[in-house]
C-alpha cells in the first residue's frame, strides 16, 4: 500500500525527544526519509532504532542549532545529497527560566531567542531554495499558547513564541504564491520533559502523549495539506 509521504525528505529539529521524536517515527512509518536533528547523539540514535523498527530510515545530524554555521552547512549537504527538502518540522525549543523580567540573565534570554526564533530564521535562510524545488514544500513550526498570553515569569519563553509565530506568518505570507505551505501547530499541554519542567506538581498522566499528535503533524507535512498561513491547535 502507498504510503503518504513515500519518496519525501523531511527534516525535524528537536528530534531526539518529546514531539520531536515521535513525529520524526511517525513520518518515517509514513514513508519519508527523516533528517534527525538534535545535539545528543544518544537520543538520536534512540529515535533511529525506533524508525528502523517501523521499517523507515533516517539520516542523522547531531548539531547544535545555535551554530548558524553549521545550519548553512546543512543546507548544502542536503542540496548535495538530494537537490530539495520535501518537509520541514520547527520543534525544538528551549522554555529558559520562569522568572520575572526584570531578573532574566541576559544569556538565559539570549538562548531562548536563539533557539526559538533565530535558528528557525536561519533554518528558513538555509532551506528556501530546497523546499522550492519540491513538488509541495511543507513547514510546520511548532509554537505555544503562552504566544498570546501575558502571564507572570514567562516573558522570555512568551516573547519567543509570538516572534516565532510572525516570523512564520511572514514566511507563509511570501510563499502564497508558491508550492511551499507554511503553518504553526500549538500542540498545548503535552507529556514532555519542558513540560515537566514549567510544572513540576502537575500530574503528568493527566497529559496526553507527544504520539497522540503525530496524525496531524503527517497529515499536515503530506503533499495534500493546502492550508497556509494558520497557527493550528492540536485539540482545537
């Protein structure tokens, strides 16, 4: 039987765990080949064993996304190996320090705006060319509700994601005219380690597991996904 994603490249960031992981297993059993990308090794490694027990393959990239070079670097190792990139999933994503602004360390806010903001400006730099050479690029940026809320000692995390959020918006605004859909999922309170650590006395069977989103995260990276410029909520 025909898989939806069968002969399609797709790269996740964050891959190595939490939604990260179980999207990347999800598009790989969905037919894609995966680009892994994430700074343990050991994670990816795991994430790769469950592909390959799903019958999938996956190249794997162990990097730092505040390496800007190394994103450039990506970029043309997969321009080499594959002259396009089908899909592209946003996920990974730093929560920083819940405290008040005025008491934020400078370079606790700096690596929240680096990892969620400007590594996803810079994986749109290093990738455009590639997702328009695909028949039907796909982008999914996986963002918050804190982007539009404004509660107390989350402003780094916050002011992230509503950058991230324009800064996605703006992308799918100047690929209208394009084969490249561009969209954000907000997957909302979800079983993760980021999670855990914004809320730590919340009970966490009370969440539902990153694997109970992936459905929409293939349908929405699957060549049939014609909606853009949409922040999606996961449960609606």
């Amino acid at each position: 039987m025909t898989k939806p994603l069968d002969g399609r490249i797709a790269l996740i960031t964050g891959a190595s765990r939490g939604i990260g992981r179980a999207s990347a297993i999800a598009l790989a059993e969905a037919g894609a080949h995966v680009i892994l990308v994430a700074r343990t090794v050991g994670g990816l490694e795991e994430t790769d064993d469950a592909i390959q027990k799903v019958g999938g393959s996956a190249t794997l990239v162990p990097m730092n996304l505040r390496d800007f070079d190394a994103i450039d670097r990506l970029g043309a190792s997969i321009y080499e190996r594959w002259g396009k990139l089908d899909a592209l999933l946003g996920n990974a994503g730093v929560l920083g320090m819940l405290t008040p602004l005025a008491q934020i360390a400078p370079k606790t806010f700096q690596e929240v705006m680096e990892v969620n903001v400007t590594a996803n400006w810079r994986l749109i730099r290093s990738l455009d060319a590639l997702l328009r050479q695909s028949d039907a690029g796909r982008v999914l940026f996986v963002t918050s509700g804190a982007a539009k809320k404004h509660t107390p000692y989350w402003g780094a995390y916050a002011v992230s994601k509503a950058a991230l959020e324009m800064l996605a918006l703006t992308y799918a605004a100047e690929c209208r005219d394009t084969s490249v859909k561009v969209n954000l999922l907000n997957p909302g309170p979800m079983r993760t380690a980021m999670r855990a650590k914004a809320m730590p006395g919340e009970d966490p069977n009370n969440l539902v597991t990153p694997e109970a989103m992936t459905p929409k995260v293939v349908e929405m990276l699957s060549p049939a996904y014609g909606q853009s410029e949409a922040v999606v909520d996961f449960r609606g």
